[in-house]
C-alpha cells in the first residue's frame, strides 16, 4: 500500500463515484459482530486503503459524492444514497 497510485494509471473513470464511510469506531463496532474477520478487515488495513482512495478521489473531487453511514440504518443510508442519484 505504499506505493503511490497516480490518477494517469487509471485510464477509466466512472462518471460518478459513491464513497460510503463512518467513523472507525463505528466500523470496528460493526466488524466485531462478525463471527470471523478476514486480514482485510483489521482497521490499520482498512485506514490505509481509505488513504490510498482519499487521495485518488481529491484529483477528481467533481465526481465524487462523500456519504457518512456513521449514523442511521442500513435502510436509511440506503435512502440517503438514492436521493444523490
């Protein structure tokens, strides 16, 4: 995860892009009740991919739609995503 993705790697980007997120408490608390968790579901893994998008997304902030499921329902933030659309 340390190398550096730059945007000319990318030859395609999708008109829109969707980025759901919460805070990592939430997403440790919504992880510890799964029965198992895999290597890719360890928050220092998953803070590094969110780097890694975060910086990739700030090249093409026009296209990118920030959605924070921290708080509400899996139906709410369903919603809340429909209504971007």
């Amino acid at each position: 995860m340390s190398k550096n993705i730059l945007l000319a790697d990318v030859t395609v980007l999708p008109d829109q892009i969707f980025y759901l997120y919460a805070s990592w408490q939430k997403i440790d608390d919504r992880l510890e009740k799964r029965d198992h968790r895999n290597k890719f579901e360890k928050l220092t893994y998953l803070k590094k991919v969110d780097e890694v998008y975060r910086n990739i997304f700030s090249t093409v902030k026009e296209n990118v739609t920030y959605i924070d499921t921290t708080t509400g329902s899996v139906e709410e933030n369903l919603s809340l995503l429909k209504q971007t659309l």
